[in-house]
C-alpha cells in the first residue's frame, strides 16, 4: 500500500515537473517571438494579380529624414550631400545625420530590397499598405480592420481601396498577408518607394 501511494505520489511529480517544464518552453517561445526578427532576404506579394519578388540588399539601409532635420542649423551641410527630405539611402550601419544631433525625432531605419539579385532599382517598403475590398467599405469597417491588425487607417482612396501605416519595412508585407486573409479583401500589398524617387 505504501508503495503504491510512493508510486502516486512520484507521478504526480513528474507530472508536475513535465508540465511546468512545458509552461516554460512555452513562455520561452513566446518572448523569443516577440524579439526583432531579421529581415529576410526576399519578399513576395500579390499586386495587381501579379505576384513581385525583391532580394534584400544587405550593403544599403533606407534612413528617413524629417524636414525640421534637414533644416536644422546642426545639418545645413546635409544639401551638399543631396539628401532631402524622406528616404535615403546609405551604406548598412552609417548613420547619415550624426549621432551628435540633438534632435528629439527618432531615425527611422529600414532595409533595402532589388527588384532582382544584386539588380535592378533597390526599394524601399516604407510601411503603407494598400488594401483592395471586395465590396465598399465605410470609415467604420475601415477603423475595425485597423483596430483588428494594429495598424493606423490613413486614406480612403476610392470606396473600395484604403492605405494603412504600419512600421516601416518587410513588416509590412507580414501584415499585408495577414489581412489578405479575411474575406472580404481582394488584395493588401505593401507600398513601395524606388531609387528614383527617394533621390
């Protein structure tokens, strides 16, 4: 009898042990999600019907510069560099405005992808995702979807095209896919900027 109580008892601990073991494997996956992932080296999207494929390029950052930036005593040289205000890009780890800066706005960084591997006009994914409905959509239904994917609503375009911001990059493209889920979208791809543009 007291054996088997002993037995019990043993299981129950082990039980115990595998389960908490298990809550924490959980809890480790869980943080280790929420980490900054890198960026990966090709993107996809749907646009237009057409599916598009662009290669990072990992020598170039696309930077953003404010125009109160641009236009502080502390960057006037900045002109000389032709850099304006908006994206810019420069060599992976080279800030284009020296860390010295006093400015209270944040740089926004993000990668640069090719339209081809190694080729191509490079782009950015400056984190505008354009969205087609199925139907028309209201201010209302627009507000919920961005409620539900925990992006900001900036414009209606037509009754069934709206533009939402989200964080700059190939986040974009993640969260683009996400809402192409629910039924009623016809497409969500992710805006980009290209070289001649951003120069």
């Amino acid at each position: 009898m007291n054996s088997f109580i002993f037995k019990n008892r043993s299981n129950k601990q082990d039980k115990g042990k595998r389960s908490f073991a298990f809550y924490v494997l959980v809890i480790l996956v869980s943080i280790y999600s929420l980490e900054a992932k890198d960026p990966p080296n090709q993107v996809s999207f749907i646009e237009g019907g057409i599916q598009k494929t662009f290669y990072r390029n990992s020598s170039l950052e696309a930077e953003y510069i404010d125009p109160i930036q641009l236009n502080s005593s502390q960057n006037k040289g900045l002109g000389n560099l032709k850099l304006k205000a908006g994206w810019n890009f420069r060599q992976t780890g080279k800030p284009i405005l020296s860390k010295s800066s006093k400015s209270d706005i944040k740089a926004k960084v993000t990668e640069v992808y090719n339209t081809g591997v190694g080729a191509g006009p490079n782009i950015v994914l400056p984190g505008v995702i354009l969205v087609t409905f199925k139907k028309d959509q209201n201010n209302g239904s627009l507000n919920k979807l961005a409620e539900k994917y925990k992006v900001v609503f900036l414009q209606q375009l037509s009754p069934r095209i709206a533009s939402f911001q989200t964080e700059p990059g190939f986040i974009s493209v993640e969260i683009a896919n996400e809402i192409l889920n629910e039924s009623f979208v016809l497409e969500a791809y992710p805006e980009t900027a290209v070289e001649k543009v951003l120069k």
